[in-house]
C-alpha cells in the first residue's frame, strides 16, 4: 500500500460547480487521478468572482481566494488570455492577481503539508510555484495548456529569465501539443531545457461521466432529418466561430437540409446571434447553452453528423493548444472537421479519421463541406477509424500517462 500524498494544484480557472460554465478540464484530470490513484490528495487553489467558502469532496478539495474588485475578476471566468484579448486593459490586473495567488498559497504552506505542486498554465501558477520551490523547497511540475508562455515573456526585462527559471526548476512538465511545447522551447536556453522533463500529451476526456449517464435531448435540438454540424466550446475569438456561420450560411443556399448547432457560452454570443440574423439562416444556425449540462452535451455528440473545429491564429500569433472537443469527438465515433490552427493535425490524418482545411486558402472550409455533402469521401470507414483513435484519449490511459511522467518519483 502506497503512502498518501498531497499534492496542491494550482489553477486560474476551476469551476465552482456543476452549473459554473468554467471549463472543467482541470478538474476533469483530478477526478481521473485521484479514481485510479486514491493515495493522491489533491488539494485546489483558485481565484473565483462568485464565493470563497472552501468546497469538499471525495475527490479534492477548493480553496478559493479574491484579488481584485468583484466587478473586475474576470480571470478565472474566461482565462487569462482571453480576458486580455478582449480588453489589454486587464494587463494591470495582473501584478494583484499574482502577488494575492502567491500570498495565499504561501499561507496554505505555512498551514498545511504538501508534498508536491502542480501548476496549470505558466502564468502565473508556475511563476507562483517556483517561488514556493525557492522558499520551502517544494517540488513542482506544471502543464502548459496553449500560449500561455506569451504572457509572461512580454514582461519587460524579466520575463523570459522568470520562464527560463521555472522550466530550469519544474521537476517535470507537459504540453498538450507538439505547437505547445515548441512556442514554449523557443524562449528557452540550451542549458535550462531537458528533454526528459518534457511529455507532449494532451489532457483526456470525460468518458467515466459520460459513460455514467443517459443522454437527454435539449428542448429546442434539431431536426433531425438534416445533416447537424455542431460546435462545442467557448464563445472567443480564437475559436473561429464567426469564420464558420459565414461560411456554412453560403452553402445553406445550395443544401437546404444543413443545420449549425453552436453550443457554448461567452462573451461573443451576441454577436454572433446579431450576424445569424443579418445572414438571415436562423432556422438553420441555432446557439445553445446546453452543452453546460452532460446529458444534454452526450446527447448532442451522439446525433451531431460532424463536429467543427474552427480555431485561428490570432494577429498577436497565438493558437489554441489542442481543443478537449477534439478528443471528445473522436471518443464518440464522429468526424471532425479541423482548421489547420487548431492543432488538431497532431491526431487526425486528413481523410482517414477525420478533415483539416487549411485555414489560409479561401474557401478551403466551404469546398471541403461541398465535398462532404456530396458524398465524395468513404464517411462510414472514417467515423470507424475516428472512434479507434478516441480510445487513446480515454481517462485511465491519459491517467496513467500523466501520473507516470508527473507524479510517480513522489510515491
């Protein structure tokens, strides 16, 4: 029997509950772990604009801390680089959110025995454990989730020794795609950069939850009868949602039988309802909120004909990492259709277990769709090789993949 081990993880963003519309990746990983390695303990530290009474349960505990006015905490909602995508004012908050993670994790030190830090995201969480590393001599490992090395190296002066710091100090860490790990890399020093501490891996999936419960139809879902493309994720200008309502409102014209189910939230919902409505295709564009509930979002999977993965490549050069829909898709036997900014070529080969367009060639995105609705590819023997390549990504192997590269010297 193996001894117990607390290991305290830090995060900018962890929901609160079941209903919190904050991404529930972070926590999604805890509940995998801590299932197959019950001698883990984990422990959580994150900001949150809504309360800060510390929640319980069988898996992990949340303690949670302020460290701005309510009204301006938008952080822990939408994430770091998008709140500052979306106003480069909050670049001020930054310093109070810092210095309150790095007292209030200094405190929960001083007060309770951990054995080991997991940080997710660069900043600040790993900038918070190297300095814990400095000062208690806590080990800490940290996953880089996308650009998230960006917004500490455009600190003037020191931010790319702070970078080159924590990677020098990590015991270990992981990037969730090869693009990742290379925008990380290229701030680093020969000396400070050790293969062997790096894994590229993607987070996993929730297929324990979604293997747990019965798909419930949404109140409004789809007519059926018609081929649904479905988006599934935050409503943020990486995403690339706008580029795919334009598009498939195109084709609308020439396929009558398409449906766009766009499943998400964020700050971007009313415009892109305001663009439907210009467009004219409400009948055939739908925005939903559904995805929030897993039943809903299972059943959502299961009777969705193609799963849209639209991301691009900001001006400011950022990319997303590697989207959890993708993985998802794959686990419920659907074809994904990719741009190629969304890193999704690291898992899918184009026409064999799912589609990547190339987002810098107009058009590329509508001809594929053409392509596809006139049945120009073997749909069946994709959908089947997609669902051979989702088992990869399910919980207990990820699990294993990570608790081995992470955590296994502790225990």
């Amino acid at each position: 029997m193996q001894d117990n081990k607390n290991v305290l993880v830090l995060a900018s963003t962890f929901p609160v509950s079941d209903e919190d519309k904050v991404p529930s990746y972070v926590k999604d990983q805890i509940i995998s772990l801590k299932k197959q390695y019950p001698h883990l303990n984990f422990k959580v530290i994150s900001p949150s604009n809504k309360n800060t009474e510390t929640n319980q349960n069988k898996f992990f505990t949340h303690y949670k801390y302020k460290y701005f006015f309510k009204r301006f905490e938008k952080f822990e909602t939408l994430g770091i680089l998008p709140t500052l995508r979306k106003n480069y004012l909050y670049f001020f908050i930054i310093p109070f959110f810092i210095f309150a993670q790095m007292l209030y994790t200094k405190k929960f030190i001083k007060n309770n025995h951990i054995d080991i830090i997991y940080a997710h995201w660069i900043t600040p969480q790993a900038l918070t454990a190297l300095l814990i590393k400095k000062l208690y001599t806590i080990p800490f490992v940290f996953t880089s989730h996308s650009q998230d090395a960006n917004v500490l190296v455009k600190v003037p002066l020191i931010g790319t020794l702070l970078l080159n710091s924590i990677v020098k100090n990590s015991s270990k860490f992981t990037c969730v795609s090869q693009s990742t790990e290379n925008n990380l890399k290229k701030h680093i020093k020969s000396k400070n950069w050790n293969d062997h501490k790096s894994l590229i891996y993607p987070m996993g999936i929730r297929d324990y939850l979604f293997d747990e419960i019965n798909e419930e139809k949404p109140s409004h879902f789809i007519n059926k009868e018609n081929i649904v493309f479905s988006f599934i994720g935050r409503f943020t200008e990486i995403k690339g949602v706008e580029n795919s309502i334009i598009e498939l409102s195109k084709l609308i014209k020439e396929f009558n039988n398409i449906t766009f189910l766009i499943n998400g939230a964020g700050e971007l919902k009313n415009k892109y309802l305001s663009l439907i409505k210009k467009l004219g295709v409400e009948k055939n564009i739908l925005i939903s909120e559904n995805f929030l509930n897993i039943n809903n979002l299972k059943f959502i999977y299961k009777n969705s004909n193609f799963i849209i993965i639209p991301s691009i490549k900001l001006r400011s050069g950022d990319t997303e990492g590697l989207p959890v829909v993708l993985l998802e898709a794959l686990y419920f036997g659907k074809i994904t259709i990719s741009s190629s900014d969304s890193n999704s070529g690291e898992i899918i080969t184009n026409e064999k277990n799912g589609f990547i367009y190339d987002s810098k060639i107009e058009d590329s995105f509508k001809l594929l769709i053409q392509r596809i609705l006139k049945n120009d590819f073997p749909i069946r023997e994709i959908e089947k090789q997609a669902e051979i390549e989702g088992k990869n990504y399910i919980s207990n192997n990820v699990s294993k993949i990570y608790y081995q590269h992470l955590f296994a010297k502790i225990t």
